[in-house]
C-alpha cells in the first residue's frame, strides 16, 4: 500500500505545481489575448520578429530561458533589481518566479491557440459592427472575443498542462527547494536520483499524467459545448 500513499514531500510538490500552473496561467492570460490580437488583426513592421520573440521558448533549450530569466530577474539583474527595490519583490529561488518561468514557457502555446482562433473569427462581422458605430473595444469585446473563446479555452489549459511539466527553466531560475521551489517535476526528478525513489517517482508520475490529461480533456470539452451553443 506505500506505493498508493503521497508522503508530505509529495503533497507539497502537487500542491505548489497547482498553484505554480494557476497563476501562471492567470497573469498570462490578458497578455496571451493581446498578443494573439496584435498578431492576428495589426499588420506593422516587426510583425514577424514579435512572432519569433513570442514563439523562442518552442525551440530554445528551457535551460537557456531559465539562465535569461536569471540574469534579468535575479537580484543582480536588471528587472530583478527594480523589483527588488521597488516592490521588494524577489523572483529568483521562489515560488514566484517559479510562477514566472512556467507562463513564460507556457505562453507561445497558449498564444498560438488564441490566435488561430482569432484568425477563423469573421472579420466582416467586425466590419458590420464598426459600420454601425462600435468602436474598437467594443468590437473586440462583444464579436472578436466572445467567437473565439474555444481558441482562449483551448489555449488556457495547454498552457496550464505545460507549466505543470515545467522543468528545465525552473530548475536553473529558482533551483529544487523541496517545500519552496520544488514542484512536481523537479521532485519526480529528485526520486530518481536517489536509492529506493522508485516508488515515489512513479506515484508523481501518475498524477502528472492524470492531471495533465484532465487538463487536456475538460479544454475539449469546454470547447465543444461552447462552440456548440454558438450553433444553436
């Protein structure tokens, strides 16, 4: 039966991967929207260079992004050392910037989705709303949002399932703090680094997957039953 018991350890790691993963997921959410906006709808010079900036952490070693993360927001760093002066705030080895590193990690996905969503979204509606003397917002509240909210659905929960696998950039941004900084990836890791972890990294292992899928599947669901009331 100790295979099927989480010790505290492994509670805590759950527990901060969930609220890691959800606030992630919340503070990127209004810029994700943004983002997928501008890229849909505005044609600029630099179009295609914020595309790439957006979209660098799909192909960059996570690593590489943790040690940026670093070197920007640590204490030392530029942003680090504002916020830390500023606001008091310090992201580098915390929870916070654990936060930080999964939405970072995380937003290209989410982008993508709401983009795309957005990209399908009929711009002569749009048209037909302005004609009628909506302005921008307004259009972008009552049509743009509203038709492509299976993209902002969909794109919520593959970023909330892929800060929950965060490890690369968390590991280098806010080291493996078991209690503080060690989420579930990085505490799976640790069980394998050690005799006789075996039982616990397969129990951490499972309930990645089980929480990731039933991340994945209530986005599809959402998304059909909403797309399926705009239908009707």
């Amino acid at each position: 039966m100790d295979i099927l018991q989480l010790t505290p350890a492994e509670l805590a790691a759950m527990r901060l991967s969930l609220r890691v993963s959800g606030w992630a997921v919340v503070l990127s959410l209004p810029f994700g929207i943004l983002a997928a906006w501008v890229l849909s709808r505005l044609r600029f010079p630099g179009r295609r260079l914020l595309d790439g900036v957006i979209h660098l952490p799909l192909v960059l070693p996570p690593v590489v992004i943790g040690y940026l993360l670093l070197v920007t927001c640590g204490k030392n760093g530029a942003i680090g050392s504002f916020l830390h002066a500023r606001f008091g705030l310090t992201l580098a080895f915390t929870w916070k910037g654990a936060v930080l590193a999964a939405a970072v990690m995380a937003f290209p996905l989410m982008v993508r989705a709401i983009r795309l969503s957005m990209d399908a979204v009929d711009r002569n509606v749009e048209a037909a709303a302005r004609t009628l003397g909506a302005g921008p917002i307004r259009v972008f509240f009552t049509i743009t949002l509203p038709l492509a909210l299976p993209g902002v659905i969909t794109g919520t929960m593959l970023a909330f399932a892929r800060s929950l696998g965060e490890f690369g950039a968390t590991i280098m941004f806010v080291s493996n703090i078991p209690g503080q900084t060690q989420t579930l990836p990085l505490a799976l890791y640790t069980f394998t680094q050690v005799p006789g972890g075996e039982n616990g990294a397969m129990r951490l292992c499972v309930i990645a997957v089980v929480i990731a899928m039933a991340a994945l599947l209530c986005s599809d669901v959402l998304a059909r039953r909403y797309a399926a009331k705009m239908d009707g």
